[in-house]
C-alpha cells in the first residue's frame, strides 16, 4: 500500500500581506503539509474538516464583527472545530472570530495599535502548551484597532494596558493572539508597504525591526514549533474525531434498528454476572444495554469513545446510567493491567491509526480467559459494495490478517464469520 498522505493544516487567508510566515516554517519543519484558502483572492471556505488535523486562521483589514464575504462560513467552521477538538491557531482577525465563534464577542477598541509594544504573559501562560517558558514581559508587533470579549471558559494568557485581550486559549486545543508573533521581516516590509497609512502611525517601525525580531524569533519559534507537534502527535485522533464528531447528532437514528443484532452478538461474549465488561469505541451507546443485562446490577460496563459528541449522544440516548462513560483514546486506554473480564468493539479496528497497537492495548487490560468480540451489522462484502469499492487485501478485519495479528497481541482467535449480513470474530485472551 502508499504510505498515508501527510495531516494536512487549512490556512485560512484574509488579506496578502498576512500570511502565515513563521507558522508556515513551524508545520513544515514538522512535516505538515498546508492547505491555503485564500479568501482574498475568491477560495472558498470549506464546510468541511475532514482531512484538517488543524485549522490556523489569519490577520485581516476587515471586522470580525462585521458581515465581510465567507464570515458565516469561517465561524461555523470554527465552531465544529472546537467541537472536535481540532487544534486551532486564531491570529488577530482570526482570534476574533475564534472568540466570537466561542461565543465571546469581537468589538471595536479605543483606537489603534502599530508597531512594536509590550504584553505582559498571565500566570495561566506559565504553564500553557504553547506558551509556557515565555517571558512576562515580551515585544512584539500589534497592528489591529479592535478587541473581543472572552467567553467565560477562556483562558487568558498575555494582556496589555490598552487591550486587556492580547492571548487566550479554548479548551484545551485552540489559541488565538491579538498580536502578531508569525512575523518576521518579510512579514513586516509587507505590513508596511501594503497599509502605508496605519504604518505612518509608527514611523521607526523599519529601523527598529531587526533588534526587535532578534529577541522575539527564539520565543516565537519555540511558540508555533509546539503548536505544529501538537498538531502532530494528536492528528490520529483529530482524524476520528472530524469524522465522528458530525455523524454523532443522528448516530442513533442511522442505525436505530439494530438493537436486537447488537443484543444477540454481546450474548456470544460469554460474559458472566458481576463480570467487568468493556465497549470500546462504544459511539452512542448501542451495546451498552445488552452488556449490563450480561453481567447484571453487580457487574461493571464501561464504554470508552474518543469523540466527545458520541458520548453526548450517549447521553441523549438515556444510556449514561447503564455505564461508566470515559473520554479516552482506545489504544491508550486508562485501564490497568487484566481490569476487564470482555471487551465489545463494533466497527472501531477500521478506524485506529495501527490495529496492532490496539489489539495489544486489548489484551493488556482483558484478564485471561476473557473474551475479545469485533462486530459489525453489516459484512465485510456488503460494506465495501455500499461504498463503491472493492474488498481491500489489507482489511484488517480479512482473516488472514486478522488471525495473524490477533495471536501475535496474544488473542486466540476461536470464531470467525464473515456473513452477508454481519461480521463477527471472536477471540479469548490467551493464559499465560
């Protein structure tokens, strides 16, 4: 097979001059590659994160809290990135809108704000992802006359005395700043050359660049080369999470008759009452029902989903009593060793980044003698045709690769069926 293309990170440009300079450094020493939108010249933005491992959103003349062409769609966009968890890097305009899509708000401020000053770092930036190590005090370019209000679950984390709003974080995977830490000096000639007027404002903006970059560069770059690994070492999950995150609000109703197959595949799991049971991947909850009817009021049914809006369907579905729910990636599972006594997976295999690693994962929580169920309401032959594609030789479900890996993360693989109408294997946890 191709090795898999590289996590892609949508740019999105509002004007020229402002692009991405020391970010766009950041995520190709890091192997990223970049999708630009540059709206200034008629892209369109996208409606869509699928295939985004992160979203950076650039300066603009325009307002954040005026109506200007692709706003809508860059909020909304926005908004299912911070549902996602999609790392986010928001920079003036696109801190605004950041912001406001949060559900803060954008204004006008008490004037402009060029050249070079000073904003001093929060408490809260001692220990940020991103900012942590920066000075309290650190120099760097503003060209902006507008601010925002912050939604009440931002963090603050650098402020100054005529904008009390200069960094934020939301959540814990997206970052605006008021201030423009991407430049460097191509950055600021094309600042100056493309917005004479508000450059006039600060006439030694030219000759005071070079000292001013040479102190700034080191904490710059150690700012977005963070952010870029970031990006890296969560893309996985950013991948499952932008393609469940919008299917979550009607899961249930795509596949709202397959309770009774759901229900006659956990009882092939031999669990046993007062037993610990575990769904990984459990999306909005559809085994859980038949995993606690198996081991009873005194057994255990845990259900593990990496995608925050599964587990709200879960919820809207009224199954939240019947489990203990956990956010948690299922190849690092916060289990110890032999916690559980079954494990139930329906369709997950297809969609960890390396089967193998979760299979280990599986077993190492699984205590011998447990059993390991895959299942999927539909065959392997009749999923591949309903999507327009012949059977892939590497399914990891296709039995000559699913045996193999299953012994090898120490599964004894005892049934196996790959029918028309459902796919079920079966495994036991191996003894010694």
């Amino acid at each position: 097979m191709s090795p898999a293309p590289a996590p892609a990170v949508l740019v999105v440009e509002h004007a020229s001059p402002e692009g991405p300079y020391a970010i766009a450094t950041a995520l190709e020493a890091a192997g990223l590659q970049m999708r630009v939108c540059r709206t200034w010249a008629g892209d369109e933005v996208p409606d869509t994160l699928t295939g985004v491992a992160a979203l950076v959103v650039m300066g603009g003349p325009m307002a954040a809290y005026e109506n200007f062409s692709g706003r809508a769609a860059e909020l909304a966009l926005l908004r299912a990135a911070l549902e996602a968890e999609v790392p986010v890097l928001g920079v003036c305009l696109g801190a605004q809108l950041l912001a406001s899509a949060a559900g803060g708000a954008a204004r006008a401020g008490d004037g402009a704000r060029i050249g070079w000053g000073t904003v001093l770092m929060t408490s809260a930036a001692r220990s940020d992802p991103l900012f942590a190590g920066t000075p309290g005090r650190l120099r760097i370019l503003h060209w902006h006359a507008d601010t925002v209000d912050l939604p009440p679950e931002a963090t603050l984390l650098a402020s100054s005395a005529r904008c009390p709003v200069q960094a934020f974080r939301i959540g814990g995977s997206a970052w605006g700043t008021q201030f423009h830490l991407e430049v460097d000096k191509k950055a600021v000639d094309a600042f100056a050359a493309a917005f004479t007027d508000e450059a006039a404002v600060a006439p030694d903006l030219l000759d005071t660049t070079p000292t001013e970059l040479a102190t700034l560069a080191p904490h710059r770059d150690r700012v977005f080369a963070r952010f870029a690994a970031l990006v890296v070492d969560r893309s996985a999950r950013t991948a499952t999470r932008t393609f469940f995150t919008p299917r979550a609000a009607d899961w249930e109703a795509r596949f709202a008759a397959d309770g009774p197959v759901y229900e006659a595949a956990v009882a092939r799991m031999g669990l046993r009452p007062g037993q610990c049971a575990l769904d990984v991947g459990c999306g909005s909850g559809r085994a859980l029902p038949a995993l606690r009817a198996e081991v009873g009021e005194g057994g255990v049914v845990l259900g593990v989903d990496l995608t925050p809006a599964m587990l709200g369907a879960t919820e809207r579905e009224g199954r939240t009593g019947l489990a203990r729910l956990l956010l948690a990636d299922a190849c690092r599972l916060p289990l110890p060793a032999g916690a559980v006594h079954g494990i139930f997976s329906a369709g997950l295999i297809n969609h960890v980044p390396d089967p193998a690693t979760a299979l280990c994962e599986w077993s190492r929580v699984t205590a011998p003698g447990g059993a390991l169920l895959l299942f999927h309401p539909s065959g392997r032959t009749e999923r591949a045709a309903r999507h327009g594609r012949p059977l892939d030789p590497a399914d990891p479900l296709a039995e000559e690769n699913l045996r193999p890996a299953l012994r090898a993360a120490g599964w004894d693989l005892d049934c196996y069926e790959d029918a028309s109408d459902h796919f079920l294997a079966r495994a036991v946890r191996a003894r010694g």
